[in-house]
C-alpha cells in the first residue's frame, strides 16, 4: 500500500495495491476499506483479499479494477458469460446463486430493520428463480453501425451510455435473444444504418425490443427515427420465420437515453400477445411495463393473494397496477377490484384483459394514485385491501395520509428499491400499520436488483 500522505488521497488513480473486501456494494462492487477510506472494486466478494489498481479516486472514495483474486471467497463462481462486467446487464454472475438470494435477503432485512426496529421481523427467505438463467422474457439491443457497415447489437456499458457489443446472454430467454439476433441479421439487408447522434446522424434504426410470452409468442419492436423504415414490408415473412408473432414499428425521435418514442405502428399480427399466468390471461402491448420474468411474476401474483385473501364482500385497490398483473386475480377473487395507473397504454392493456377474462368488476382509472386516492370513500368506493406496487421513487407521502384516512385492513407494498421500502414502511408503521411478513421474490437473477413484498395489516 502506498504510504498515506496527507495532502493527496489514500489512493491515486494508477495504485496498485492489495485490498481486503469486507462487504458488497449495491452493484457488481465489492467494498474495501484503506483505513475510514472506502474502494469499490466490481467482481469482488466479501472476504476476498484481491489485488487492483485504482481507476478512479476523489476525497470521499476511489474505485478499482480487479487485477488477480489472491484469496477467494467460497460463493465465487465462474461468471459464464464472456460479456460480463463490460456490459451492464448483470452485477452478480461472479457470485453463485445461493449467496445472490443470501445477500438479496440481508438487503431486504436491513430495509425492514430500518423501518421497524432490529430483530422486530425476520424476513423470509428469498423465493429462487427456477432456473435462474433465461428469465428476462423482455430483451432490447441497440444497434451500431459496424466498420464494414454492417450492424451489430449491443447493451449499455456499466455504469456508461456508451454500448458494448454483444454476442451471447444467458440472462435472456433464448426465444426472445434469437429472434433479437436474428432481426439485426436480416436489418443488414435494408440499406439504413444505425443512428448514432455523434457519427451516424443520419442513420435511421436505433434498437431492437422483443418480448416474448411463456408460450413462445414473440413481440418485435424495431425502434427508428422515422415512423417508417422503407424496404421492411419485405423482411416480414423471414421476421415470421424467425419467430416474431407480432411486428411493430415504434417512432423515436429524441434523445440517445430513451429508448421509445410515443407513438408504435403495428406492421403484423395483433397489437396485444395474450400471456397465460395462473388463472389470468394478460394482454400484453410490447412497449407497456409487464414484469420482465413471467415465471415470477405469477409468484408475486400468487404471494400477494395468499397475503390480501379477498373474498366476496372485499373491495380492493392495486395502485399502480400498471397492465393488471394483480388487479385482474385479485377481481377474481373480490366483489370489486380497482386498478390507477397513470399510463394509457397500460391500463388500456389491462381493460382489454379484463374483458377477454369476463371480469365485469375489475375497473381501471387512469390517473394519478395521490389524486384518486383523495376521492376513495367520497365518489368513489373505499377499498378496505390494497395492493401498492410504486416505482423506485416509492410513495408520496400524500398516499401514506389517505391510506390512513381510509384505513384498509391490509396491504402489499411491492417494492424494487430496498430503500424507499424501508422510509415508506417507516411512515406506514406511524399511520397505524403493523408489518406482519416481508420477503423477496428473485426477479431478476444475476443483478442486484431486489424486487420485494411487504405484508402489513391495520393495528387496533
Ligand atoms: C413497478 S410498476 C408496477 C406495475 C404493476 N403492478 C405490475 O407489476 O405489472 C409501477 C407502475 O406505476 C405507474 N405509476 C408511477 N407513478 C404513478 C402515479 N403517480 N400514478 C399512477 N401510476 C403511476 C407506472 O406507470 C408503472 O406502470
């Protein structure tokens, strides 16, 4: 270690050192500490002594990259896959699956901790994905022209805008990854480049989505500059060959970071693919959210029924129901089931799917879950079960205060940010809840995104 010199930090970008790894970051990275200084290193595990040499470093922390593994913990494991820690895709496949769900249980039960109070709940452990490989049903490539002006598919960086080609990923269901390939083979044949705002910015495709549904139906996206891409018409019966069900153009014309634009024409087949999950037929429009992993979001669907149980008198809210995943198994269980979301396309997914599954008493509002929350038990019905599923941001406080004015009996706070979970259900547990249950369900293995459930019922 070099010596400590008190006018430059422990660490230079360009040090070479040894580091002892004593935790895991919220990424790939493993943390060390040189004294109160703290590393980051990606591809290392607590309890790893590594060797790095110090890529970045500012007055509060450095980073580093990983140089030689000099003692190794025993959770190591080959990544399997040659794209690892250039692309972003995944964050843990150094690690083997049962200290992923470990470390996902630990993340959860420090939220609940922090809410609650140490050893007030211990939380379940995490729910396996089986397999955990092959589970993101939803795949996006972008695409870049290469030097002999072909295209080649690509995935964010880590941590980087900057694209990374891609030829394998595990991580992906193999139907979807296929089809993906496939359609920047035949795009080949069209005479369009890839737009690139820097080098290309008269190119035209920008990126390739596919998703695909648990009974091999596939959805294909090509997203472009322009509302049309001249010459595909032709491509379509060897995109069908190749396994796109459904085809559709999507029109993006802003900024390099978003990856859709508002308005999706259909080239072929239907709009919507029906995916079966438990007893609930979702109707599914390719650039709506639905869960990336099918095979776990039935587990979720399954967790939060056990939790709420409606029955025939139950008038339940799920708020932000996106397409209905909950709303519609919960209707078919109550005598009135409402789902907010404030994205159109959603909620038109999710009225289409409850009138394909007959389900007369679900309703969807769309709008903001603060502002129809204001009006539950005025002109519209009080929900006495809620189902919350926010996005990362969490709650607004004005929910937290509506739930307690309403007072339903019980809630499932669905979270995929640990943090949010744990300063909402802080602020829930003041409004006169108690949590009774929480437990992880693993959505997205090999990444170190936590996608949780928290089971609370009204005291007194
Ligand atoms: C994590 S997704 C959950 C969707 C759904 N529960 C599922 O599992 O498929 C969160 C959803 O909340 C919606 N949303 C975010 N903020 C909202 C708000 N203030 N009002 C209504 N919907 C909102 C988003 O559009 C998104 O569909």
């Amino acid at each position: 270690m070099p010596p400590l010199d008190a006018k430059r930090h422990p660490a230079a970008r360009g040090d070479e050192l040894e580091l002892t790894i004593d935790a895991m970051g919220s990424g790939p990275d493993g943390v060390g500490h040189l004294g109160d200084y703290v590393v980051f290193v990606p591809g290392t595990l607590p309890g790893e002594r590594v060797w790095t040499r110090i890529t970045s470093a500012t007055r509060k922390f450095a980073r580093g990259e990983l140089l030689e593994v000099l003692a190794e913990a025993p959770e190591r494991r080959a990544p399997g896959c040659q794209h690892y820690l250039r692309c972003g895709g995944c964050q843990r496949r150094h690690q083997d699956y049962p200290a992923q769900l470990r470390d996902k249980q630990a993340r959860l039960q420090r939220a609940v901790d922090h809410a609650a109070g140490p050893g007030v709940l211990a939380v379940q452990p995490t729910v396996p994905a089986r397999p955990p490989h092959g589970q993101r049903h939803k795949v996006v490539v972008h695409l870049r022209n290469t030097r002999t002006n072909g295209l080649e598919p690509c995935f964010h960086r880590l941590r980087s805008p900057e694209l990374e080609a891609i030829t394998e990923c595990p991580a992906s269901d193999p139907l979807a990854w296929d089809l993906a390939l496939e359609t920047v083979r035949r795009l080949h044949d069209l005479p369009h480049g890839a737009w690139d705002p820097d080098f290309a910015p008269h190119g035209l495709l920008r990126s390739v989505l596919v998703r695909a549904t648990t009974n091999g139906a596939c959805h294909l996206v090509l997203v472009a500059r322009q509302p049309e891409i001249p010459g595909l018409q032709e491509l379509v019966p060897a995109l069908q060959a190749a396994g796109a069900t459904a085809i559709a153009v999507n029109h993006n014309p802003g900024e390099f970071s978003q990856l859709l634009g508002p308005h999706t024409e259909r080239i072929a087949g239907p709009s919507r693919l029906p995916e079966q999950l438990g007893d609930t037929t979702y109707l599914i429009s390719p650039t709506a959210f639905f869960q990336t992993s099918p095979q776990q979001a039935l587990v979720l669907v399954e967790s939060v029924l056990d939790w709420l149980r409606p029955s025939a008198n139950d008038v339940v809210a799920d708020l932000f129901c996106g397409g209905g995943l909950l709303t519609l198994p919960l209707a078919r269980r109550a005598k009135l089931a409402f789902g907010v979301e404030w994205n159109a396309l959603a909620v038109g997914d999710a009225r289409a799917a409850a009138e394909h599954n007959g389900l007369r008493n679900a309703t969807f509002h769309s709008g903001d879950v603060p502002t129809w929350l204001l009006r539950c038990g005025r002109d519209l019905p009080r929900p006495n079960l809620v189902a919350l599923d926010p996005p990362r941001a969490g709650l607004d406080p004005a929910v937290v205060r509506e739930l307690a004015r309403l007072r339903p009996q019980r809630l499932a706070y669905v979270s995929c940010e640990p943090e949010t979970l744990g300063r909402d259900l802080r602020l829930l547990l003041g409004a006169g809840y108690r949590l009774h249950s929480a437990l992880s369900i693993d959505m997205f293995p090999e990444t170190a995104h936590l996608e949780a459930l928290a089971c609370l019922e009204r005291t007194g």
